[in-house]
C-alpha cells in the first residue's frame, strides 16, 4: 500500500510541474527587449487550457541570462533561420506585464 501511495505521488508531482505545451509552429518573430530578455512569436500560439484562449499578447519570453537560457536563444535561431518547426513549453499564461508568456522550455522538430 505505501509502495503504491509513493508511486501515485510521483506520479502527480510530475504531471504538476510538467506545464503545458503549445502545437507546433515556426518562429515568426524575433525581438531584444530591454536587459536581458529575448522575446519571440510563434505561429501556433499558446492555448490557455483552463478557458481555450490564446495566452497573454502571443509573444514569449525568455529571460534571466544565468543558466541555459543562452543555450535556448541559440536553439531559437536556429530554428528560426532554418524554418524548423518548434513547440513551447510554459507554467502559465501572460507572466511579464500580463503580457509576455515565460518560455520554461522548447521542442524542436526535424
């Protein structure tokens, strides 16, 4: 029985900091904004699960330059100069001035 009520936990605390993800689409727009932070659109905007509306103004965000973020930018070109479609993966809806949607991670297909 504890087995059990191990695994459902981890299973659930999995599922909760999982996010959620958007379709897949090119990236269609590229910006700088402000101190570091890198703003991007896609064309499969993210949909918000809760009520089935686009998140936020549309555009992501990554920010805070002190980890892998660098390492996404450069995914994000990529993709963007060879036309790859991307996935997006995010906590929430409109994080930055309830605008912006923070990007925790990305798919990039072939």
């Amino acid at each position: 029985m504890k087995l059990i009520l191990f695994i459902a936990l981890l299973i659930l605390s999995n599922v909760s900091l999982a996010g959620s993800w958007s379709g897949w689409g090119k990236v269609t727009e590229l910006q700088t904004y402000a101190a570091n932070t890198f703003r991007f659109k896609t064309s499969a905007p993210h949909i918000d699960a809760n009520n089935g509306t686009p998140c936020g103004s549309g555009w992501y965000r990554v920010s805070d330059f002190t980890g892998f973020q660098k390492e996404q930018v450069s995914m994000l070109l990529a993709a963007y100069a060879a036309g790859k479609d991307i996935r997006v993966n995010v906590s929430g809806c409109g994080g930055y001035n309830n605008a912006d949607t923070e990007a925790n991670y990305f798919h990039l297909r072939e």
